[in-house]
C-alpha cells in the first residue's frame, strides 16, 4: 500500500540553484590599495581616517620610514623648507627602497592612494618614472634600474596634493606630454588617477594640486573644505563613481594634519 502512494504522488521538482550573494564565495576580492599617510601622522591613525573606503578597498597603511615626533614622514626637510619649494628630500633614496620593497613584500596592489606629503610622494614617484615598469621587469619584482614598481600600480588617488619641490622640472615634462597626448591611443598607457582638492586647503593650496592633476592626467573632485580626506557622503559618492571609471567597481562595490 505504500509503495501504491509512493507511485501515485507527482514528481519532486529539482531543487532550486542558490546564488551566493555578495560577500560569500564566488565573490572576487576587492582591489588593494596601498596607502600613504601625510607628514607626522602614523599608518595606523590614516587607517581610521579613511576606513569608509574600507567598502571599496583593502587598505593597507604602512608607517613612512623615517621617524618625525610622535609620527612619521616620507622625508625630512631642511629648515624653513616645505615639500613643493625645497630642492632636496633627505632620504629619498631609502624612502623609494621603502616603497618599492612594501610594494612586493606586502603586495599584490591594485594602487596608489596618499594624502599630503603621501600624495606628493604619489607626484613624485610618478615624475621620476617609478609608476611605469620597464620593460623586461619579472612580473611582481621591482625593476632595479629607475627604481620602477612593478606592476606598475592601475589607479592613483591623490588627496591635498602639491608638486614635489626637487622634481618640478620633471612634473612639468610630465604636463608637457600630457597636453601633446591628444588621442586615447596616446592615453591608453596612462594610469587612471582622481585628485582631490579642498577649495579652502591653505596648507597645500588648491593650484598645486591642479598642476600635478595636469602632469598625471586624469579628474579632479574639488570638495569645499580645507587640507583633509573627506569622507562624507557626497565625496564617497565621487570615489565609488570614479572606481567604476576605473573598472574596479565589479571587484566591491579628518582633521589636517602638518604642513607636509
């Protein structure tokens, strides 16, 4: 008898497909970024100023290698200097051995994101060529000569940016080819970058930022305030368009600090 109501019962139906949804399996992993803190603060205090990116982003905020205070710095300037009129950065060279080290050994990275003396560093890099991989460099390894990273980073964010005093001749050969670069076939190479510059920032005035914008390439996002990451919802509504510009949407979707 039971087996007669086992025959007479209608079929099962397949069982349904589950889709995983956001943040379970099958999800790719956010893009990294590396992240450049300004003069004086600590890797760990830019961390929670820019944890609202943490939607976009895996952040990683390494300290600067030279010792300042209470804090730390890219480089140390001589007396009355500041980072866009000093002709010399004491410790470059460790500073961009620093990088290009943290760049394998805590990579893979996606990009670049500096605030302050971080995002100068970010200009300073880039005019001295080491945000374009030679040729012929081991895909992950840096390339020794030019001191290149490698891969070269895909996108850039610069916040409160200002030209890197002893490379300005360099920024403005950079400008130069940006401005001859007419087509997208010359552009094509060009990493995309989004500067951000405060209306009101009095310590790295708004026109620095714009010059380096005009050497890298790429959009500015001008937000009313002074020298700071903002993170309110309007300029998180900037950065998340710009990831989708960038096409790194699919992969997630302060107070100032010194001069630098």
């Amino acid at each position: 008898l039971l087996l007669l109501l086992l025959l007479l019962l209608p079929p099962s139906p397949l069982a349904p497909v589950v889709v995983p949804p956001l943040g379970m399996a099958g999800v790719a992993p956010k893009p990294r970024l590396m992240c450049l803190h300004g003069k004086g603060e600590t890797g760990a205090d830019f961390a929670r100023r820019i944890a609202a990116l943490g939607e976009l982003a895996d952040l990683v905020c390494p300290d600067a290698p030279h010792k300042l205070g209470g804090g730390f710095a890219w480089w140390l300037l001589p007396p009355g200097e500041r980072s866009f009129t000093t002709p010399v950065f004491e410790g470059w060279d460790e500073t961009v051995a620093f990088v290009r080290r943290s760049w394998v050994e805590q990579g893979p990275f996606d990009g670049l994101l500096g605030f302050s003396q971080g995002a100068i560093l970010i200009a300073a890099l880039a005019a001295s060529g080491a945000l374009r991989a030679a040729a012929g460099s081991p895909p992950g390894e840096p390339e020794s000569a030019g001191g290149a990273l490698s891969p070269p980073p895909r996108v850039l964010l610069l916040f409160g940016a200002a030209p890197p005093g002893p490379l300005r001749r360099e920024l403005a050969a950079l400008a130069a080819a940006e401005g001859e670069a007419g087509g997208a076939e010359e552009r094509r190479g060009r990493c995309p970058a989004l500067h951000v510059v405060g209306t009101q920032d009095e310590v790295n005035p708004p026109e620095g930022g714009r010059e380096v914008a005009s050497a890298l390439g790429g959009s500015i996002f001008e937000h009313p305030g002074a020298h700071d990451v903002p993170m309110d919802g309007a300029s998180l509504a900037a950065y998340r368009s710009f990831w989708v510009e960038a096409g790194l949407a699919a992969c997630g979707d302060g107070a100032a600090g010194d001069p630098a």
